[in-house]
C-alpha cells in the first residue's frame, strides 16, 4: 500500500512538473505546444502566437518598403512560428540583408537590402534553414 503510495506520488508530481514546464514556455517564452516541442509541422500555421507574428510582420514589411532595394521570396514549407523565425533568421545573416519578415499566410518572405545581392544568396539561405526558395521578385 506505502509503495504503491509513493509510486502514485512520483507519477502525479512528474505530470504536474510538465504541464508547469508547457504553461511556462507557452506564457513566459511566447512559444506554442508545437514549436516548444520542435514539432513544428504539428500546428499546421494555427498557433496561439500568430497574431503577435502577424502584426511585427506588418511593421517589419512597413520598414522594409521604404529601403530603395527589397524583395519577396516564396517559400514553401513554412508552418509555424518557429519556422518564421528560423527563415528570418537565415535572413538577417545574409550580408546586405538589413531586416527581413516572413509570413505563413502568404508563404514567403520579405527583404531589405543595402545593397543588391543575387537571388540566388537568399534562396540559399532559405535552402539552407530548411525550406524551399522559390521565385524572387522585386
């Protein structure tokens, strides 16, 4: 009976401890279920943060067509968050890349240049993070 007791008490403690852990990546880290988990094909774009994405998208995309040089990339691939992130990310890293901005609604992203850079340079990046690039338009 005390054995089966304290076996009880683990398993409850061990369940409480992880619903802790998924309340506090999801509240405090602004991640949701699927991206906390690196699953991200698991939301299929509804996660609970995409508004907040939403709108930094719309201010993102504000800065970048006042740069004389931007521009959109398809990518195919994107489910999530996290995706948007990662895409962005491998962006910013490209030299000549000042801000980037990427959208799940209409899959693709969005670059402010200082400098002309070949398509091909982010196609590469977005390859190279994980999706697919495809066409890039001015």
């Amino acid at each position: 009976m005390m054995t089966t007791t304290i076996i009880l008490g683990i398993l409850i403690a061990a369940a409480f401890g992880y619903g802790l852990k998924k309340i506090y990546r999801s509240f405090f880290m602004g991640e949701s279920a699927c991206c906390s988990e690196g699953n991200c094909s698991g939301c299929n774009g509804h996660c609970s943060m995409q508004k907040a994405f939403d709108e930094s998208y719309r201010a993102r995309v504000e800065k970048i067509e006042k740069f004389p040089i931007h521009r959109t990339i398809d990518i195919d691939g994107m489910t999530c968050e996290k995706c948007i992130y990662k895409v962005v990310k491998a962006l910013e890293k490209v030299d000549g890349v000042t801000i980037a901005a990427a959208s799940l609604e209409k899959q693709s992203a969005q670059v402010g240049l200082k400098e002309k850079i070949p398509d091909e340079v982010l196609r590469e990046a977005i390859n190279k993070a994980g999706y697919k690039a495809g066409a890039v338009t001015a």
